[in-house]
C-alpha cells in the first residue's frame, strides 16, 4: 500500500481503535510484569522517535516512574541506544563500579544502577524501541533462560508499541487537514451511530461506494 | 611446533577464473594445509594471535585498555553521497563499551593479535545500517584477517549488500565472525553461510564451545556472566551473544596465528573440528 492508502486506512481503522492511553496503559503492564518477575528496581520501555532520531521514556515502572516518561535522549547514545542500533539483547551487572557509565544512566534514570539488561523491540523488521530491566537482584548468576524471559517480554513490549504506533498514525490522520481526513471522521462518527440514522449512513455510503466504483 | 604451511601461489589467480583446461589442472595443485588428525594441539597450541588483524566492527574500542591493550589503528565510518565508506581517525574512543568489551574477550584469548577498531555508531539510529554496511564494506576492502560483528540488522533492505559483502570476505580471506540473534526474528548477516555464526552456552571456559549439529547457528561459545573490559579502564559482568562472538573470533585468530594460509573455509572446518562435542574434549 502507498503511504496515501496507509493513511486513509489508519484513518478508518481508528473509529474502532482503542484510545492511545490503553495502550499506555499496556506498555505499562508490560514493564510493571517484567519488574515483577525479575524482581527488579525499575523497568521502562523506550520508544524509538523516527522524526527526531531520539528514544523516548513511554512507560515506566519503579524508580522513575513518576518523572522519566516522556524524557528523550539521542537514539544512539549509551546502552539502549547500543541496542537499538545492534539490534542485540545485553545484559550487563557491576556497572556501578564504573563512574563514566553510572554517571551516564543516572542523568537518564534518576538512580544508579548496578545491573541493567535490554533488548530491542523489534516488529515487521522495525526497530521500535528499547525494553530495560534494571538491578535484578543478584541472588544468582544470570541464566540463559532469563535471557529467554527478557525476549519475550520484549516481544509483547513490542508488539503493544506497534499499537500504539499505529493508533498515533490513525489519529494524525483522523487529526490532520489531508484530503482523506474526512474519511477516517466519516467512519468515526459512523461508529458512534446507532439505530435508524446509523442505517441511513450506512446506506449513504453504499451508495456512494457504487458511484465511486471504477466502470 | 607447527608444520611449514604451503604458501598461496599468487600465480594462481592469473588463471581464467571460470574455467580450468585438463593441463592447467596440474599447474594448480594444492598441498594440503589441514593434517590426518585436527586437534586443538596442532590448530593452536603455542599460538598467542600474533600476525593476526582483529577488527571490531562495533562502537569504537578504548585505546591502552589493560583489558585491551593498545589498538592499533581506529577509524570511524560515515557513508558517503555514493553510500561509499568514508573513514576518519577515530579519537572518540568507544561510545558505549560495547566494542572495547568484544575487544576485551578477543584479547584474553589472543594476547598478541592486533586489535583494529571500525566504528558504526554515532550517526543516529536511522542512519545505523547504512553505516553497518559501509563499515563492513570498509573492513572486508581492508582485508582483515578477522572481522567481529557483534551486531546485526533486521532490514531486508540490506541482505543484499550485506551478502554481497559476506560472499567478498569469504573469498578474501577474511573471517566474519557475527552474532546470532537470540530473539524470534530474522536478522542478518548471521544466518549467511559465509560467515561463523555464534550463540551462548552458559559454561565459564571460553575454550569450550560446540559445534551445532542444527545450524544456522554454527557455534555456541562462552556468553553468560563473562568478566569483560568496559570504558573507563574498568570491567564488568555481561551476557549475551555479542561475547560468544568475540571468543570465537579469538580462537579464529590463534589458528590463524598459527597458520596463516588457512581460508575462511578451512578455519570453519578446524574450528568444527576442534570443538568440545566434536574433536576437542579429546585433545
């Protein structure tokens, strides 16, 4: 599909889409579940912002939580950015005891960590952003299998902000003064239709679908 | 001590490279570098890297590391109108840690190999891939005995330069040693053929690692909970395939330390040979 279409049917879609705040509030789930089972200090999602070539804080859970979302840094600055740009989960304990990089995260975070592990969220190809998990507590040596847990978490991580990638796409269509904004609000007001009038738009609209319709 | 290596024939690249009449079949005979047996003993006994260029293709390596020691030579790469490398002395040092890590576990196992650094990063996310493979390109047209990718790139946009540029290293002589991905997705430039691809097994000794009788994958070396060299002078713990890569690549360059005539082909085949499931616990 060209971008035109992509918009025209993000525009659409969106009279059925769920508003952006849940999926905030999935993104949120996501970190506050993964700080949960890893027993950590703080878990955050980084969204990765095409336009600005920066990673955003888009949910946040532990430390932090109260002040970060929404805080940009340079894609490819630090750890999350060595990630997003390698495309590589990493895992790394005993950063503390280097002053450069503790120095480093805590202007980001708030706090010093002593462990932090990432992996990237990556979607159809796309890298979409960051998964971090910070200070695991150190009750073992790391496991292979939390690796595999880190994945997978990254995985619904990513797959919530594909959502709400596409629902800001759908509503900067809906919003937007393009020629096929009045699309996506004729199906927004449609949906919100209901009973006889509901039924007249419908038909209205079959109706011109059939004059549309290429001979 | 190891036996005296055949020395390549440069004559025999003058050869019409498509085809081989029955008289010219004599003219390019090929002694046998590789012995009945392979064992750890005659690929890399004794063998400390030396002769050997390692280059980290990552985020810049910290010079005069303990962990590293110096690097010989650094650029950074940025690309060009006609998307062609262009590489300046790099003074930036390492940006993350990740590369001076890699750079650490490469030099634990192969003290005296040269340590080259290629930096890709720095550019901004967008422009990463575009730089990965200019930076590739830069390091494969340098000739590199050992190239470490620690990286990867899931846009199908550049499997095509990216194996273009695997297929240039392979038959140059260069090995590419490159990261699995440990996430259900499709990534490149791992899963190509030409390069040694590496995942993590979780034991402490990084000469143990295995042969996969299930590729794409090729080979698992030591990646969890690795003692690695980190910016700032110090070390820290770390986890993941981007230090499986580097071990390998390691052990890549003590064979070819050993013997340097060895194509990327043949040092593929020793390390298969050598590993702990294959041939190795028995040396």
């Amino acid at each position: 599909m060209t971008d035109d279409a992509n918009g025209l049917y993000a525009a659409v879609a969106a009279g059925v889409l769920a508003a952006e705040e849940d999926f905030a509030d999935l993104l949120r789930s996501v970190v506050e579940v993964a700080r949960a089972i890893f027993g950590a200090r703080a878990s955050s999602i980084l969204l990765f912002d095409e336009e600005s070539d920066e990673l955003v804080f888009a949910a946040v859970a532990g430390d932090g939580e109260q002040t970060l979302v929404g805080r940009r840094m340079p894609s490819d600055t630090g750890i999350a950015g060595w990630v997003l740009s390698s495309m590589t989960p990493l895992v790394l304990e005993d950063v503390a005891s280097d002053p450069r990089f503790a120095r480093d995260v805590a202007e980001k975070t708030g706090f010093v960590p002593s462990g932090m592990m990432a992996a990237p969220l990556l979607a159809d190809e796309q890298a979409l952003g960051v998964l971090q998990v910070l200070d695991r507590p150190k009750r073992s040596r790391f496991s292979l299998q939390e690796m595999e847990l880190l994945g997978l978490f990254a995985n619904q991580a990513a797959i919530a902000l594909g959502l709400l990638n596409s629902t800001r796409r759908a509503r900067a269509a809906l919003d937007g003064a393009g020629d096929v904004a009045v699309v996506g609000r004729l199906a927004a007001s449609l949906t919100r239709l209901e009973g006889p009038r509901r039924a007249a738009g419908l038909a209205l609209l079959a109706q011109l679908e059939l004059l549309l319709r290429e001979r | 001590m190891a036996e005296p290596e055949p020395e390549p024939d440069d004559d025999l690249y003058e050869l019409p490279a498509w085809s081989l009449s029955r008289e010219a079949g004599d003219f390019i005979r090929i002694a046998n570098p590789l012995p009945e047996r392979v064992d750890r003993e005659w690929a890399l006994g004794g063998s400390t890297g030396k002769g050997v260029r390692v280059c980290i293709l990552d985020s810049g390596v910290e010079n005069g590391h303990p962990l590293v020691g110096p690097v010989t030579r650094a650029v950074a790469i940025s690309v060009g109108e006609n998307e062609e490398p262009v590489a300046t002395d790099d003074l930036e040092g390492d940006l993350c840690g990740h590369g001076t890590a890699c750079a650490s576990v490469v030099h634990a196992l192969a003290p005296e190999a040269e340590i080259h650094s290629v930096r890709v990063l720095g550019a901004g996310f967008s422009g990463s891939g575009r730089a990965l493979i200019a930076g590739l390109r830069w390091a494969v047209e340098e000739g590199y005995d050992v190239i470490n990718m620690s990286l990867s790139t899931t846009k199908p946009k550049f499997a095509e330069a990216l194996h273009e540029l695997a297929d240039q290293a392979y038959f140059n002589r260069t090995v590419v040693v490159a990261s699995a991905h440990n996430m259900p997705v499709e990534s490149l430039p791992w899963r190509f053929s030409s390069v040694i691809s590496v995942a993590s097994h979780d034991e402490d000794d990084p000469f143990v690692f295995y042969a996969n009788p299930e590729p794409p994958v090729e080979f698992f070396a030591r990646g969890v909970d690795v003692q690695i060299g980190w910016i700032g002078g110090g070390s820290i713990r770390a986890t993941g395939n981007s230090f499986a890569t580097p071990c390998i690549a390691g052990i890549a360059a003590l064979i070819l330390g050993k013997h340097p005539g060895l194509t990327p082909f043949q040092v593929k085949t020793v390390l298969y040979l050598i590993s702990t499931n294959v041939g190795g616990a028995d040396a």
